[in-house]
C-alpha cells in the first residue's frame, strides 16, 4: 500500500526511481526490510513499554453550562451528542536505533482494537493474547469467537483483541524515523495515508487512533 510508504525517510528517493503500478509494492517491501524488524538481536539492549488503550469522552456544552451542538472535522453533531477519542496511553515512545523494543497493548476501554505500525510488518495480527490476569490465553489476535457477551458472538477480523485482553509486540528499532501505530478498527487511511476518524461513507469510527513511536539515531 502506498500509504504505508509515506512516513518513511527514503520514500521520495523510491518513489523517483520507480514507476506505474509496481511504484507502490517495491517501496512497500523495501520498508518492510528496512525500519523495524521482527527479530532482535541477542545484545540490543532491550525497551519495555505497556500502552493503555483509553476512551476519552465528554458532551460540548456551551457559555450557560447547557448541551450544545457542535462540528466535529466538519461534521455537525447534535446537541447531547457525545464526542469520542479512543487513545493509545502513551501515545507517543521514544527509542534509539538498534534497541529491541517491547510494546505490551493492553486494552482498558474499548470493545475492540487492532494495531499496525505503519510500513512494517509489526502488529497485532498473529500476536499471542494475554488475558486480565496477565496469563497467555493460548489464542493469537485473529479471527476467533469473540469473548465480549457486550458485542455478541461474531467473529472478530483480523489482529483484534478486546477489552481485558493484551498483546506484546516485539521488533527491533533498525532505522531512525517516526512510526504511526495505527488501531484500523477506529481509524480510515486515506490514499495519501491521511487519517480520519470517519470511514469513506462518513460514519464514525471513533478515531483517529494512532500512537508515534520515535526511532533516534
Ligand atoms: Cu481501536
């Protein structure tokens, strides 16, 4: 995908050597090699960090302390409606190149979240759950009955994991740059990579919900 190129600092050198529609694969699995990679080496010193998945919310009211209507990215919202954030807590981390960093995801609020790092091949899908108690539940983050009686019994997509529930992700750091961790259950990727906390039909996601992480060199 084009859009998972776009934070990466050699994209404009790829995307000048390369044309039509290969332009948007071989970026693509040239970032995937380069910026954060699955497997650390045995003497990167190693980064631990837990990430809180949040809800934020609150009802806008106006100078007399009575609900009011309000616009929201450009679209109106009625009064007594709710505005919503769904945040990763800490949303921003700051590693060095070469550190093996660990990211424990557990999910406080929130029916359901995934997580991507953009332009690599870091995320939740495929990662071991780990329940309230902090015990491997045996299950990965892909499709499987969903636990959570509050949504009912569908299937969850891909890399999702619920409330109570965490994910750890393990990747070294190899190139510096800024990375978007990205939850796509309450975020739209746009062509450009833009994020929206609407989906292309307009409905609300509840996002965006992105996290940075800072590589340093
Ligand atoms: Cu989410």
């Amino acid at each position: 995908m084009l859009s998972k190129t776009v934070f990466l600092a050699f994209a404009s050198v790829t995307l000048a050597v390369t044309s039509g529609s290969m332009a948007a694969a071989q970026p693509a699995a040239k970032a995937k090699a380069a910026g954060l990679s699955p497997t650390c080496a045995a003497k990167a010193p190693v980064r631990e960090f837990l990430i809180a998945t949040g809800e934020w919310d609150t009802v806008p009211k106006n100078k007399e302390g009575k609900p009011a209507a309000y616009n929201d990215r450009g679209h109106a919202r009625a009064a007594n409606s709710k505005l919503e954030r769904y945040t990763f807590d800490p949303s921003m981390i700051i590693v060095k190149k070469g550190d093996c960093v660990v990211l424990h995801i557990h999910s406080v609020k929130g029916d359901r979240h995934n997580l991507t790092i953009e332009g690599t091949e870091i995320g939740s899908e495929g990662a071991a759950v780990i329940d309230d108690s902090f015990k491997p539940t045996g299950a990965k983050a892909v499709a499987r009955a969903n636990p959570n009686a509050y949504e009912g019994p569908e299937k969850l997509k891909s890399g999702e994991f619920v409330r109570g529930e965490q994910v750890t992700l393990r990747f070294q750091a190899n190139q510096a740059g800024t990375y978007r961790m990205i939850c796509e259950a309450h975020t739209f990727i746009g062509p450009k990579g833009e994020l929206s906390g609407y989906d292309d039909k307009g409905k609300p996601l509840a996002g965006p919900m992105v996290g940075y992480i800072t590589v340093l060199p």
